[in-house]
C-alpha cells in the first residue's frame, strides 16, 4: 500500500491526504488501453508507455515471495530487533514445502548470515537483529520453483531520519560551479528547432531541439513541446535516467498547457532508430558514468550539469514562457539532475527528485551503501588515485548540490531499492533545507507506482500555481 501523508509521506500542505492502493499490472494496462482509447493518438500513447517503462513497478511473476518486516513503517528505533515475515504463495495461496535460502545483510553489504529452511506452510517469520547505528538491514529471500527462482526482498529502516552523508564539500565547492556556469555562458547557445510533424497533436508543436553546450560545437539534444494556442504558459523540465536512448517528449503534459522539455545527456541527436543507441550503449558510452573521476574538469557529469542549466536558460528565452514558473523533475540519473539543476538555477521553482543516483557516493568506504554509478563499491585503486577520486567525487555528489537547495522538492523512494539505495538517498535527504515533500514507499524497488507521480503533479501545480 502507498501511504501519501500518513507514515510515509511528510509536509501536510504539499501531500495528498489519502491512502492510495498500488496498481498491478493488468491495472496499468488497463489504464493504458483506457488512454488509448480516449486519445486515439499513436505519440501520447507511445509517450505514456515510455513512462510506464521508465517508471512503472516489474511484472507480476506466477511465484510471489513476500518479505516484510514486522514494523507497521517498516522503521525502528536503534537497538530495537527487527523480523521478517516470510511467505511464498502461487495466486494468493501458500507454496506448502517449498525450499527458500535468506540473506541478511546491511544495506549493500555482503551478507553476515546466510541460510536454507524448509516452509511446510508456505511461510515462516526471521530474526533479523538490530543496528546500533542509523542505517538499513535488508533481508533477501530465494525460492526455487519449478526450475526458475524467485527472489524477494524486505527491507527495515533504523533511524533512517537522522542518517548523516559521509560525502565532504570541496572548500572551492561554490567557486568550482560558479566559474563554470560563467564560462558556458560564454559560449553561443545558438538554438536549433527541428518540426516533428508526425508527433504534433492538435493542441501541441513538437520539436527536436538542439543547443551549443560546454565547449564550442558540443551540442545538446531534447524533445521541446509548445502549446499552439497563444499565450504564456509554465514550463517542465524532464531530465533523464541513465542509459542512452531516444525520447519522444512530455506531450501529455504540453497537452495540459504547459511548455515541456525532454532533454538528453550525451550531444546525439535523440529522434534515430534505436540500433544506433544500442551501439553507443555497448560501445563510446558504455561507461560514461564512471570516466574521468580522477580530473574534476573531465568528468562526464560536469558538462551534463551544465547543459541543464543551458536548457534552463533556452526555456527562459521562449517568448510562450510565463517568465516565472519552471519544475525539473526525474528519476534515478534523472533524480540527480533534477536536484543539481535547482541547486546551480534558483530560477528553479521545484523539484521533483525520485531515488537520485549519484548520492554519497563515498559510502562503501565507510562500510556502508554508497549511491549508483557504485564507483567506490569494489575499489582496487592505489591510495593516491583513490584520494583524486574521492576529492572529485565531491565536486559531483547530489549530497552537497542537496545543501544549496532554495527550492521547494518533492522527493520520493523505496527502501528495496539496490540501485539506489535507501542510505544513499536519505542521507540526500536530510541535508535539504528548501521545503521538501517526502514520500516513502519501502516496499518499492528501483521503480514508482503511477500514485506517486500523480501525488508529484498534484504537487507541482500547486508550485506554478495551476
């Protein structure tokens, strides 16, 4: 069950105050035909199932193994024992005699207990210990059925409020961005429109978009969407998750009269076939979010931060532009983005951050989760290149871009989460000071529940005002 403030979710004047269900499958799909069939347009349905994709929880598997922990909020207090209510079932009904093994660990770390039983009933319950300081102790379960094995996850919160980042500011932290961002603005934005007639809408122009960016001849890509009705219209800004791909634009939400831009990352334009994202993937970018940890000034990211603040600045210039009333919102790489973007541009005036990659991410050198790309999970570096990479970790970290924050956020995740994880993104968390919205689903794993993003737009319109 989703919890929108109640346990879960806080700061009353910007959450929904209802108890929502969460949605299966067949209830996504259900949605989708619905959509589809009120519509009647093939590019907002394909929009829509880009978001499901992005987004939406993992298909419903015939095996089910529930892990949950015996706390009503899946939270205790330190010191406190946590268990695990374990059950296997098949359409509701419990596996009788089924095999399971269970891990025991602490969020991101090797397991310290391990071990194989026996449900008769098809479930049992787990002693899972306790942790004497703030953290996550997670509990893995595995089933083998009918030759395929089915995993489930639990995992309990201890404290998780007061989790204190391991991530340290640069002392020339501020001094680093603001010397960047003055040097891009340096260079011609030099904006290029490129009509997409086949994903206009009647309401709605859509372009490929393309803009100058850190360096002169690398460019930008996005989708821009624009009303066609005259008038002055709020903006959204959609950053992406990781990954290389194409994008086929916010036309639902431009739809809503609302100007929206879906930018991508990597200077390739973001409307080819999909065999040419799928080479650079495996090839150039495949490891694009890890190069160049050891120079602050050729990291991946640093042009990338900059290129949403540049798309920021061509929002800013559009003459259909309210001149006020902007939100950046994403996921993942995209939660990242969304943070560090309101923190460079307090032209900002929300956010919308999911499970943020790249949060402190020098957690596994304090024995604990650090946050997705994972770079220093399973060091091997000299201590001389390690001590670069964490000083340049540093100037990139959503920890210390989550201090500077002005603005309003809406920030949500899950405690299963193994891509990023809960250490990391609470420890993003605490440090805000902006007003900020939390909602908390911990049974959640790498993914949303369409509740969620509808409690985020409810959300946003009442930051522009809508």
């Amino acid at each position: 069950m989703i919890v929108i403030n109640h346990p879960y979710c806080r700061d009353a004047m910007h959450c929904v105050s209802t108890i929502l269900t969460t949605c299966n499958v067949s209830t996504i799909l259900t949605k989708y035909k619905l959509y589809h069939t009120m519509k009647k347009s093939f590019l907002l349905s394909f929009a829509f199932c880009c978001t499901l994709l992005l987004f939406a929880q993992p298909q419903v598997q015939l095996i089910k193994v529930s892990v949950v922990p015996d706390s009503q909020d899946w939270n205790y207090a330190l010191n406190k024992k946590a268990k695990f209510d374990i059950s296997v079932t098949q359409s509701g009904i419990p596996v009788k005699d089924i095999e399971i093994r269970y891990e025991l660990s602490f969020d991101m770390m090797p397991p310290f207990k391990t071990a194989t039983i026996i449900l008769k009933d098809g479930k049992t319950q787990i002693e899972g210990g306790s942790m004497k300081t703030p953290g996550f102790l997670r509990c893995r379960v595995f089933a083998n059925y009918n030759g395929k094995e089915y995993e489930g996850r639990g995992t309990a919160g201890f404290a998780p409020e007061i989790l204190k980042p391991t991530a340290e500011m640069p002392a020339d932290f501020m001094e680093f961005w603001k010397k960047a961002k003055a040097d891009n603005e340096k260079i011609p934005m030099d904006a290029k429109l490129r009509l997409l007639p086949e994903r206009c809408t009647a309401n709605t122009n859509v372009y490929e978009l393309n803009f100058q960016n850190f360096r002169a001849g690398s460019r930008m890509y996005g989708i821009l969407c624009v009303p066609k009705a005259p008038g002055k219209y709020p903006a959204l800004l959609r950053v992406p998750g990781a990954g290389v791909r194409p994008y086929s634009g916010d036309v639902k939400n431009a739809d809503r009269g609302m100007i929206t831009l879906d930018m991508g990352i990597h200077g390739i334009p973001v409307t080819m076939e999909q065999g040419v994202y799928d080479d650079l993937r495996a090839g150039a970018l495949q490891m694009y979010s890890t190069s160049n940890f050891d120079n602050k000034d050729n990291v991946y990211y640093k042009r990338v931060y900059l290129g949403c603040v540049r798309a920021v600045d061509y929002i800013f210039s559009l003459p259909e532009f309210d001149g006020d009333n902007i939100v950046v919102y994403g996921g993942s790489q995209g939660g990242a983005l969304s943070v560090t973007t309101a923190a460079l541009d307090q032209r900002i005036k929300g956010s919308i951050c999911f499970y943020p990659a790249l949060a402190d991410m020098t957690g596994y050198l304090h024995d604990r989760a650090g946050g997705w790309p994972h770079i220093f999970r399973n060091n091997n570096d000299v201590p001389a290149v390690l001590a670069e990479k964490v000083k340049t970790s540093g100037y990139y970290d959503v920890v210390n871009f989550a201090r500077l924050l002005k603005a309003p956020i809406f920030f949500g995740f899950g405690y299963n989460d193994m891509v990023c994880p809960p250490t990391s993104t609470y420890s993003v968390y605490n440090v805000i000071t902006s007003p900020k919205t939390l909602c908390v689903v911990p049974e959640i794993e790498h993914y949303t529940y369409p509740e969620m993003w509808d409690a985020a737009w409810k959300w946003a319109d009442g930051i522009i005002g809508r």
